[in-house]
C-alpha cells in the first residue's frame, strides 16, 4: 500500500507544480501570491526530486546480481 500512496503522491506533486507554474507564467498574480506560489513550487519540486531519486534505487537494487550492479539499457518502446 505505501508504494501505491508515493506514486499517487508524486502524480499529485507534479499536476500541483505544472499548475503553479501556468499560474505564475499567466502573470496575473501579485508579487505577493507569486512569491507565496514560487515558494509552494520548489517544496513540490524537491518532493518530486526524493520521490525519483527513492524510485531509482529502488530500480537499481531490482537490477543488482550476485552483489554486483547490472547495468541494462532502457528501451520505451520495448516498455509500452
């Protein structure tokens, strides 16, 4: 259940931060609110940082054999 709630916590993260910054780059808001908004988007941001940095650790703890790391290349179109 707890990888289920990070992912959804990510998604969440990343639909808040694209959000803020259409509301920041439509220039309709006070300095005030911007600042207030800049500040809610970098505290997302390093959420979603830590979210795919624990992620990537994961993949490679998933990738290591016999004590040692198998690096293997990764392919979208075979992934889909």
């Amino acid at each position: 259940m707890a990888r289920k709630k990070a992912a959804v916590d990510f998604e969440q993260s990343l639909t808040e931060l694209q959000s803020l910054v259409e509301r920041l780059e439509n220039g309709e808001m006070s300095l005030e609110d911007s600042l207030t908004a800049f500040e809610q988007g970098i505290r997302l941001t390093r959420d979603c940082q830590a979210a795919l940095a624990q992620a990537e650790q994961k993949v490679s703890l998933l990738l290591e054999r016999n004590g040692e790391l198998e690096e293997a290349p990764f392919d979208a179109d075979k992934q889909a």
